[in-house]
C-alpha cells in the first residue's frame, strides 16, 4: 500500500469525524454531495487527494463552514 501524506490523512479525518457527528454513512453523504460512497471512503482513509470542487459539496452537504474545516485541519476541532 502506498503511503499516505499527512495532510490528506489530516483531512480524511476531519471530513470523517463531522460526517460521524452528523450519524451520516458515507453513502448518505455520498448521496447528499453528489459524490459516490467509494470516493468518500478513499477520501477519508486519505487514499485520495480531494478536488476543491468535491470539497465544497462534501461540506455543504455536512453544514460545515470553509473557516471551521480549516481549524478542524489545524487539530483545533476534529468533530469540525
């Protein structure tokens, strides 16, 4: 397997934590965002670099503001 940047692992968690605070499956957020269950999943285990695009409907779909998510990243509130 090949290995993860930090940054992405970072975000997968993040992304992961407010999606685990809303009760969502990643096909329910999947559904929401317009993104596919699996892209969700390889995005959170930091597999996957992220588009801005995605990004953008994968937090809308949570309610999660652009400024909470980036101190979230920070480790300043992991639940986002």
């Amino acid at each position: 397997m090949a290995r993860h940047s930090a940054i992405r692992r970072r975000v997968g968690a993040v992304l992961r934590a407010a999606r685990e605070a809303r009760g969502l499956s990643q096909e329910g957020l999947g559904d929401a965002a317009g993104l596919h269950r699996t892209y969700v999943g390889s995005v959170e285990r930091g597999e996957r670099n992220v588009s801005v695009e995605a990004l953008e409907a994968w937090l809308a779909a949570l309610r999660v503001t652009w400024s909470a998510f980036g101190s979230a990243v920070d480790g300043q509130d992991p639940g986002a």
